[in-house]
C-alpha cells in the first residue's frame, strides 16, 4: 500500500481532518527542505495524490499567521512557500495576503528609515554647544540607525515574511518568479536591495549571471590568478525542487550575451547603490562593461546597455564605496572607452542637481548622507593645507580617499576655497598626486560649471576689473592643466569657443592662462630694470626674478594637440580677432569705465593673438 493510501485509510478510519494530515505532510516537507530532490517530489507528490490542493494556500498561509505576533518567521518556512510556487501548487497572490508586513508597511519603514538617514545628514559638520557632541559622533557612525527589516541577516529568522520569500526565491534562482515582486517593491518604494538577506541573494545571483562573459576577461583565463577559496559559486545555491516545476535560471538561460544582459541589467537595478558593498561583484561588471563599451560594440544595444549601467548603476556605487582606488581604475578603464562628450553626460548624472548638503531629499537617502560625510572630511583636510610639502603629502592622502568614493563633493569644497584664497592653489595642486584618472577627469568636467557661474559677475563694481574669484578660478585652471596634462582639455577649449560665440569675452583670462602657464607663453608688462637684467641669464635666474615655473615638454604637446586641429585653430583665432575688433570699436565711447573695461579686454586679446 502506497503513503497516500495509507494516509487516507487514516483519515477515514480516525475521522482525522484532512487539513490537518496535510499540515503534518507540509512540515514534513519543510524539515527536508535542503533535503534530496526525489525526498522532495515524494511530498508534492504526496499532497496532489490527497486532492487538498485547493486548502494548500490556506493551510500554508495560516502557518504564516502563527508567527504574526512573533515577529520572526523560520527560514525554512519561506523556502517551503517557494518549493510550493515553483512546483505551480500555490499562486503568489493567493498567498501575498497571508504575509506578514505588507508592501505599505515596507514601503512607509524604509521613507521613516530614509528621513532619519536625511536627519543625521544635515547634522555633519554641526557643532553641538550642549554636551552632546559625542552621541552626535556616534548616532552619525554607518550602521548605527536600522529600521526594525533590516535585522536577523544571518540568523535563521526572518524579520519580514515578504522579504523573506522574496530571498528565498533568489536563492533557489527562481528570478522568473522573483523578478515581478521585486519590481513591485521597487514601485511601492520598499528598497529590496537594502534588506541583507536579499541583497546577498541578489549578489550571488549576479555573480551566477556574471560568470559565463567574464570568465573571459578574468585573470584566471590567463593562468596568473586562481579562483579565491571564498568566491561565491554557483553550487552553493539552494538545489531542490522538482523538474516539472517553474524553471530556475540556469546556464543555457544565459549563454548569449543578449540573454544574459536582459537577466544582468533588471538585476543591477534592483540592487542599485548597494553593488558597493561587494567590491567583486563591481570589479567584475566594470570589467565587462570595458568590453562592451569597446568601438567594436559602438551603436549596438550592448553598448547601450553598458552605458545605462554605467550611469544608474556603477557611478553611483562609488559613492556609497569606501575609499577603494582599485574598484575607481576598474570604472575609469570601462568610462574612458567613452569619448568625453558621453562621458560628461554620465557625470551630469552622476552629480544630480545637487551635491553636499543640497542632495539631501533629491538623491538616494544612503547617497547623500555619503556625500554630506564626504564634505565634512574634506573641510576638515582643507584646514590643514600649507606651503609645506610634508604636509601637502598628508592632505593629499586625506583628500585623495575622500575624492575616491565623491570626488564631486571633494572639488566643489576645493573650488570654492580656491575662489576666495589664491594663496591656496599651489599646496593644493601638490596635493593632487594621489587622485586617480577618474577624479581628475572629473574636475575637468566641473571646473567649465564654475567658470560659467551665472550667479555671480566676472568684473568688479568699478567695472573695470575682473572679480577676484574668476581671476583665482583661472589661475588655477592654468596652473592645474600645467601640472596634469594628461587631464581631459578639450572639453575647456570648447566651453572657451562657445562663450567666444556667443559674445563672452571674459574667458579669454582662462585662454590666456592656459597660453601663460601650459604653453610657456607668459606675457611680461611693467617690468623693472632688475628685473629686465634678469631675462638676460638662464631658466633658473627667469625662475628667481619672475617666480614662474617653465612648463614641461608634455604640457606643451597636450596643447598643442588640443588646439592645433583645423576645427579647433582657425575658429579660435577668427573668434579673438572678432572679440578684439568689438574692443576697438568700444574704445571711441566716452564713458571713462566703457573705455578702461575694453582696453584691458582689448590688450589681453593682443597678447593671445
């Protein structure tokens, strides 16, 4: 006699509820949840054979309610909700109601948990006058503020029913089944990337989706690195469940890129900023995405999707990403396959509509806080800045790791400190040694921001002179572009044509600091008698007498380059000439302010000419 027969000739001959027969088979089932597929199947099998599928849902979601008032659920319940639904025995909405915690609560603890977040933001770099100081420090420590969700992640318990099924469904890659609940939560604003079991489901799954592309590009493939003891391997996935159920991803489900990308980019998303805290995972995506980020892929649809995960995805990682220079060269190797047009693009939206304290409610709520703790600990290295070169070492560590993770917060506070002190530009441009190419090529991006700054007037109230934060903006442009050649400099040249284009002719300061400071060109007026002596020595007796430094060979050639193109060339010195001849003719009005303003204009487009 068959374990069905026998049930039932039980349950006619004891008058035993059949709801609860099949109770004891579903806690049977879920004692041997990790047990064998065939142990497995029996139990399903079992429970089709007693025709009580239609009271399986009820059952099962009153044993969901008996931890209600718990607030834990066992883990072992959720895998057992999810053999059921991948065996097509339940239905996922039948269930939904019976679980803990609904997509509401979810969504109004993670709101509550990011207006706390956006509280303590504001709270960096405040000074508190009643003795509290030290609880301030140590409300303001990463980890310390958690909402209730958040906890029991490595424990056997469940804090939240529905994202326990949900972790449980990514474990077992059933992402056919995982992906349209996750994608509801996203909508109604629950964060299932922020809860830890299923942010750690959602890393191994994205390693499983990542392994078959970058195998290739791994150092591995070429035999001078073996695989780490500790990597995450597909074989440590929950295996269970029964052939005829809804399929889990498998291999050949991934086996051509467009496959794989359709699975990787909607996975990506759903973690967002929290692939920081996987530094494995962000390397291997960063390096897959240089592949297809090659012109060899230019146009196609793979290289769109490595865009849209470079702007949505990885840059904003690195925010969140404690200082790690390795993970930064890794995105940079992927960015400048881009040219810097497209690249700018990515920065305007890595940089949102506002940095430091400003990005408090208008980006990610972990994002900002990041960005405010950022600021803070470069305004804190910036009070140490001196003409020393020991002490410029020092600083420029500390800013260096700050400007790893936010480099947009670390230059805003620079460049606002440069445009009040000139003093201020040359420690600060030794400190720069340790920043890497991706921070740079972001200042090459900020530095056209500041210089259009509509907000604030480029000459003075006398009208006459140029104000004194645009004069220190250019001088450090000149000076910065001196030092680092290699910086990205065609983009300045082209925000210099534009403003040339459309009447602007104080940005010819910048032009001529380039000329000056880059290009050795420096333009000497009102020189005294000793002076005068002086050009008649060498390098070093000019360097004394002058106080200028001879730019290098590279700085030269990296100009020259930049501006010796026939699309670049010829504009520019028809645009000066254009500007100079506007000057001249401004010089027969009689307004005594007029005819300063455009002589100085007029003298400074004579010596670029």
């Amino acid at each position: 006699m068959g374990a069905a027969q026998t049930l039932r000739a039980l349950i006619g001959g004891f008058d035993l509820d059949p709801n609860r027969v099949l109770d004891i088979v579903l806690e049977s089932l879920e004692r041997d949840s990790d047990g064998s597929s065939t142990v497995v199947e029996a139990h399903l099998n079992l429970a089709r054979q007693l025709s009580l599928e239609e009271s399986l849902p009820h059952v099962l979601g009153f044993k969901f309610q008996h931890y209600h008032e718990n607030q834990t659920t066992p883990r072992s319940l959720c895998r057992l909700a999810v053999m059921l639904l991948s065996a097509n025995v339940i239905n996922i909405e039948v269930l939904l109601p019976h679980l803990a915690s609904s997509l509401e609560t979810l969504a109004d603890d993670a709101k509550k948990f990011g207006e706390q977040i956006d509280k303590e933001a504001r709270r960096f770099g405040v000074v508190s006058l009643g003795g509290s100081n030290e609880k301030a420090k140590a409300a303001m420590q990463p980890g310390t503020i958690q909402p209730a969700w958040r906890g029991y992640g490595d424990s056997d318990m469940v804090s939240s029913q529905f994202f326990g099924v949900v972790e449980a469904l990514l474990w077992d890659q059933r992402w056919h089944l995982a992906e349209p609940l996750l994608s509801r939560m996203e909508r109604a604003g629950a964060l299932p990337g922020s809860y830890p079991g299923c942010q750690q489901a959602l890393y191994s799954l994205a390693h499983f989706v990542l392994e078959p592309v970058y195998i290739v590009f791994s150092p591995r493939s070429f035999g001078v690195a073996s695989r780490w003891s500790g990597a995450i391997r597909s074989s440590d996935l929950v295996r269970a469940v029964n052939p005829r159920c809804t399929r889990r991803l498998e291999q050949s489900d991934i086996a051509l890129l467009p496959q794989l990308l359709l699975v990787l980019e909607p996975l990506c998303y759903h973690l967002h900023v929290y692939t920081a805290f996987d530094a494995s995972l962000v390397t291997k995506l960063a390096r897959v995405l240089r592949h297809l980020l090659q012109p060899c892929w230019r146009g196609t649809e793979e290289s769109l999707v490595a865009r849209r995960l470079l702007e949505y995805v990885l840059l904003p990682t690195l925010s969140l990403m404690p200082g790690n220079p390795g993970c930064v060269l890794e995105v940079w190797a992927a960015m400048r396959c881009l040219p810097y047009c497209e690249r700018h693009l990515l920065y305007k939206a890595w940089r949102g509509r506002g940095v430091d304290r400003t990005a408090i409610g208008l980006k990610h709520f972990e994002v900002a806080r990041a960005e405010c703790e950022a600021g803070h600990d470069a305004r804190q290295a910036l009070k140490r800045v001196a003409n020393e070169k020991k002490n410029a070492k020092h600083v420029g560590r500390a800013l260096a790791k700050t400007a790893h993770s936010n480099p947009f917060v670390v230059f805003h506070v620079i460049l606002s400190q440069i445009e009040s002190y000139d003093n201020m530009i040359q420690p600060i441009i030794e400190s720069f040694g340790f920043m890497t190419p991706l921070a740079l090529d972001v200042l090459s991006y900020m530095l056209p921001l500041h210089l259009a700054d509509t907000s604030r007037h480029k000459l003075q109230d006398n009208g006459i002179h140029v104000s004194h934060w645009f004069q220190y903006l250019a001088n450090f442009t000149g000076v910065f572009y001196r030092v680092y050649p290699q910086t990205e400099l065609r983009c300045l040249i082209d925000f210099l044509l534009l403003r040339l284009k459309a009447g602007g002719s104080h940005e010819l300061l910048v032009f001529n600091e380039l000329l000056a400071r880059m290009g050795g060109c420096e333009v000497l007026e009102d020189i005294s008698d000793a002076q005068l002596g002086g050009l008649a020595g060498g390098e070093v007796l000019r360097r004394e007498i002058f106080a200028f430094e001879k730019a290098s060979k590279r700085a030269i050639s990296r100009l020259q380059d930049a501006l010796c193109t026939p699309d670049k060339a010829a504009p520019m010195l028809a645009l000066v000439a254009q500007s100079r001849s506007v000057s001249f003719h401004r010089l027969i009005i009689t307004d005594d302010v007029i005819i300063g303003s455009a002589g100085m204009r007029y003298s400074r487009e004579r010596w670029i000419m």
